[in-house]
C-alpha cells in the first residue's frame, strides 16, 4: 500500500498524539519537569499548580512521523483522585 492508498501525499508527514499525566505528590517539581522539557528551560521559582496545567511539546520522530505529546500537570493534592478520572476520559 502506498501513500496515496492511505489518503496521504508523499510528502505528508502522519501525526501521533500521546497524552502524558505527570502525577504525584505536591512540591516535589513535576512543573519544574514538565518546563524544563518542553522549553528546554530551568525556572528557580515556580508557584504549586492549581488544578491542571497544560503543555505541548511536537518530536519530529523521523521523516514520515511525528508526536504531538500532550503533557498534563497535575497538582499534587488530596483531591487527586477526583481529578484524574476526568482528564482520562477527555
């Protein structure tokens, strides 16, 4: 099966999405991760995430693929588990 068997141009590259859910405990820096992966960036100062926090990062993984990975940051409180179900089934 070729490209245009597939409904895609040669040139088109196919795109996968991943969603990645950074969980834990509060304070422990899974903002300051999820940051530093995305923009490649350290920041000293960061406040605790309130409810989700939401970023993209986009890999080129070879010349006919990539990932769009959607990284979900998710505040480390006691209400967790009230959370995260909702965010799985989006």
């Amino acid at each position: 099966m070729n490209a245009d068997d597939r409904g895609e141009s040669a040139g088109e590259q196919t795109e996968h999405l991943l969603k990645i859910l950074i969980v834990g405990d509060g304070n422990v820096g899974k903002s300051s991760f999820v940051h530093r992966y995305v923009s490649g960036q350290f920041n000293k100062t960061y406040r605790m995430t309130v409810g989700v926090d939401f970023s993209v990062k986009l890999l080129h993984w070879s010349d006919k693929e990539k990932v769009r990975l959607q990284l979900w940051d998710i505040a480390g409180t006691k209400k967790l588990p009230l959370v995260v179900p909702r965010i799985l089934k989006s």
